[in-house]
C-alpha cells in the first residue's frame, strides 16, 4: 500500500514527521546566529556611535585632530558601505573575498556571525548616535568638568541612559536579524532556510516545506516579540506607583 500523502496538510506532516530533527538543527543554528550576530553587532554599534559624537577639539594639537579625523572617517565609510549594500552581497564578498583575495578558509558559520555582527553594528552605530544626541549636552558638559575623559562620559554618563531608550531598538534587530540569515543560504550557512531548500529537494515539495520554514519562522519573532514586550514592562516598573512626599521636607 502506497503511503505518500496526497493532500496538502498530508505533505506537511509527512515532512515535518521525517525532517523533524533536520528543521530543529537549522532552527537551533538561526537562533545561535541571530542571538550573536545582534550582541556583537550591538557592542559594535555603541563603539561606532561613541566615535562618531566624538567632537574635535579646536585646541588639541594637529596630531591628535588628525588621528581622531580619520578615525571618523574610517567609521563613516563603514557604516555607508554596509548600510548602503545588501546583506546578500556583503556575505558573497567578504566569504569568497577572503578565500580569493587572502586564502582564508573561513568557517560558514563563522563568516555569518560576522557577515551579520558587520551589518546589525552599522544600523546600530546611526541609532546609538542618535540617542546619543538626543540627551542633554548639560549631562556632557557636567562630566567635563568633574575631569571625565570622552570615554569614561559616553560610559558612565550618556551610554547607560541611552542603553534604556535603545531597547526596543535593539530588539526589533533581533528579530530582523532572525529573518536576515535566510540570506546567508548563499554561503551554504546551515541555517533555517538552507535546510527547508535541502528539504524541499527530496521530494520536490516545495510549497509544503516553505509553509513550514514560514511558520517557524512566524513562531520565533512572535514569541520573540512577546518576551521583548515583558522585558520593557519590567524595566519601566509599576504603573501604579505612588508619590512619597517628605512632609518636614514640605514644610521647611
């Protein structure tokens, strides 16, 4: 008796019951990708974004003016290259790039993290830049004069603060970053998509195996999205909260 399934749901079980552990593997490796590529690309991004509010100093001698001029230089040319082209494109050329140009064989899961890091700390650098600038420069300038360099400012003064407002920021990142490695399939990453393409193969099944990478796919960013949502109504605290008025305080 023949046992290949005839309908639609039929194929997606079929599949599902199959592939199951082939479709967990590439689940597992989207996330570990996403998860790394946004905490690297995050910790770039702030980096990129101190460098580029850092403001030169008229006084500071031609050296240092220079060296600080080109190093905000070097990130501009960054954040527009890699802001400005496809994710896509970057993996193909910094992966088969690197082997052509250096010799370098480099891991594909490894080139994705970084391929991703590069991409999510570019869109990072612009957003940590602006809410750099969107706290009081009196902030800034309090930290000047109790003798803080621009670093130790941006990382005890205006970096926290500005940490608080970028959350949501930086969670929309993941979850485009869960998305954005079904891209990296160009550079045989065994990712998600990669697995449900190598599935789709075997039986030619093509519909039924992208219903299923979709759902998956729908799956991770809504959980995702709700645990994001969980976590900023815990940083915010309670909206019932109550005013304490010291009374003697008051009076005086």
């Amino acid at each position: 008796m023949d046992s290949t399934p005839t309908t639609f749901f039929g194929w997606v079980a079929y599949l599902l019951n199959e592939f199951w552990p082939r479709f967990l593997a590439g689940t597992v490796n989207t996330l570990e990708i996403a998860l790394v590529g946004t905490v690297l690309g995050c910790a770039l991004g702030f980096v990129v974004g101190i460098v580029q509010s850092i403001k030169v100093d008229s006084h500071a001698s031609p050296v240092s003016r220079a060296l600080v001029g080109l190093l905000k230089a070097i990130v501009a040319i960054y954040v527009e290259i890699f802001r400005g082209t496809p994710m896509m494109v970057q993996a193909m050329v910094i992966y088969y790039g690197s082997a052509e140009m250096y010799g370098l064989d480099m891991n594909t899961f490894f080139a994705g993290i970084l391929v991703l890091t590069l991409n999510t700390g570019a869109y990072m650098a612009e957003s940590v830049r602006g809410a750099i600038t969107g706290i009081d420069p009196g902030q800034l300038e309090g930290a000047y004069a109790i003798g803080f360099t621009h670093f130790q400012a941006m990382t005890r003064v205006v970096i926290p603060q500005a940490f608080r407002n970028l959350i949501p920021q930086i969670g929309n990142m993941f979850i485009s970053s869960i998305k954005d490695t079904s891209v990296l399939n160009v550079i045989s990453v065994t990712e998600l998509y990669y697995v449900g393409r190598s599935v789709a193969s075997s039986y030619y099944r093509f519909f039924e195996t992208y219903f299923i990478i979709s759902i998956i796919y729908l799956v991770l960013t809504f959980v995702i999205s709700r645990l994001l949502r969980l976590m900023e109504r815990k940083l915010d605290g309670a909206r019932d909260y109550e005013l304490v008025i010291d009374e003697g305080a008051e009076v005086a």
